[in-house]
C-alpha cells in the first residue's frame, strides 16, 4: 500500500456527520398550573406533546390547540391558570441509528401564545 492509498481510506467522523440531511420540526410543549389525574395538589406542570413540521415557519393554530385540549381533557382534573403553547423549532437528525435533536433555547424561530379552556 502506498501513502496516498491509506490517506483516502481514512475518513473524518465530522464529516460524516455533515453528509446527513436533518428535518427542521416544531417541538409542542405546554405549561399550566393544575391538578392532574389521580393527584390532589395543585402544580405548576410542563409536558411536551410530540412533533409537527416546521415548513418555514408555517402552523395551523387550530390544530395545535385542539391537539392540547385533547390531551389536556384526558390527563388534567381541573387547570387553574392560563396554558402557555410553546412551539420550539428544533433540527432533528438520524444517522447510524442515534437520533439526535438541536434546540436552541432563545432563536426567533420559537412561538408562543396562551389559551384559556
């Protein structure tokens, strides 16, 4: 084997890592003052429902909202404040069977917005 052979057959794990395309999603979080089931005290919570995409930055709010009042019907006794609806963009990438998941904490791309039930 010659030099040149060996240092092609060499490769980064950091360039690896860039050849896999990631999916940008929306994260959907809520958080509430409440009594959940089969609990007795009143609680500050915060729960994360699932995913949806992100497509640039387009949501239908409707949904969103009635996702969270599905759950919150099946999993609250009784809400005792405002819900705060957080939708966190976060980039969402899989190679080699680890999933890993970028979220930054203060980008523009999040949202939030309240609902009363």
């Amino acid at each position: 084997m010659t030099l040149a052979t060996i240092n092609t057959s060499i490769v980064s794990p950091i360039s690896d890592l860039r050849e896999f395309p990631t999916v940008e999603k929306f994260k959907i979080s809520i958080q509430l003052i409440g009594i959940k089931k089969r609990c007795r005290k009143n609680e500050r919570h915060m729960f994360q429902l699932g995913s949806i995409e992100y497509n640039s930055g387009k949501y239908n709010k409707e949904s969103v909202i009635s996702l969270v009042r599905a759950f919150i019907d099946t999993n609250m006794k009784d809400v005792n404040s405002i819900v705060r609806i957080h939708l966190d963009h976060v980039k969402i990438s899989s190679e080699r069977g680890f999933t890993s998941t970028l979220w930054e904490p203060f980008s523009d791309k999040n949202v939030r917005f309240d609902i009363t039930l």
